[in-house]
C-alpha cells in the first residue's frame, strides 16, 4: 500500500489538477489510472514515454499494482483493451503499448482531441494471474 500512495502522489506531482490519477481495487489488485492533454505533460514525462507534447492529443496511462499486506504493492504484467468515445464521435478502440521502468509497468493509450470534449472510457484489464476487471470512467476537456 505504502509504494501504491507514493505512486500516485508521483503521478498527481506531474500532473495538473484536472488530470488526477483515480484507481480501482478488486481482486487484489490496485488499478491506476490517468487521462490528461498531451501538451500539459512535463516534458521530462513525454521524453521518457516517447510522447510528442501536443494540444491535439491525449494520453491515458494505465499502472496494475498486485496488493500486498507488507505495503510492497509491486507492479504487475497485464492485458489491457477497451474502447474511448467522443460524445461526438463513434467508440475508438484503445491500442496500449508498456512502458516499463526501474519499478513500474506503464501502460499507454493515446487518443485525438478536440475541445471542449467529454470522452468515456471502458477499459478490461487482466492482470497476470488474475481475473478480468472492467473500468469506467468519464473524462471532460474543457476549452482552454
């Protein structure tokens, strides 16, 4: 638990309020997850995921940490697909790439954007050894 607080307090660190990473826990699993513009992306960040920084783009990243009762919460291998959708526009299907690091497994979606925009999001996750978790969420871009 004690690596999975310090993981988002480093992920809400890099990034704007707007784009505070949000999780699901099931299974004994910890799912993080974080949708933000392109440009706002510190640019150490979007050198490290290999991102271009633009206005036109938005990123998803996706973390799967296994629970643990020592507070260890190790980063895990996982499938991840779903689908995002403009309310303007038809489903996009997802196609994440990993990232891996020192600690962490990345993994990395990216999505067009125009604003202002309202993208929803069904991600299906399954993390190694474990079963099939569906999350939802809902992402509004306001204009600038």
């Amino acid at each position: 638990m004690t690596r999975t607080i310090a993981l988002a307090a480093w992920l809400l660190a890099l990034l704007p309020a707007a784009a505070t990473a949000q999780q699901h826990e099931a299974g004994g699993y910890t799912i993080l997850y974080s949708v933000l513009p392109a440009d706002r992306l510190h640019p150490e960040v979007a050198r490290r995921y290999g991102v271009e920084r633009s206005e036109r783009r938005a990123l998803l990243t996706v973390i799967v940490r296994r629970t643990q009762g020592d507070g260890s919460d190790p980063a895990v291998p996982a499938r991840i697909e779903g689908t995002a959708q403009s309310l303007l526009g038809e489903p996009l299907p997802l196609r994440f790439r990993e990232v891996r690091g020192e600690d962490a497994i990345d993994y990395l979606a990216e999505i067009p954007l125009r604003r202002p925009d309202t993208w929803r999001f069904t991600l299906q996750v399954r993390p190694e050894g474990g079963s099939t978790e569906t999350v939802r969420f809902q992402r509004e871009f306001p204009a600038d």
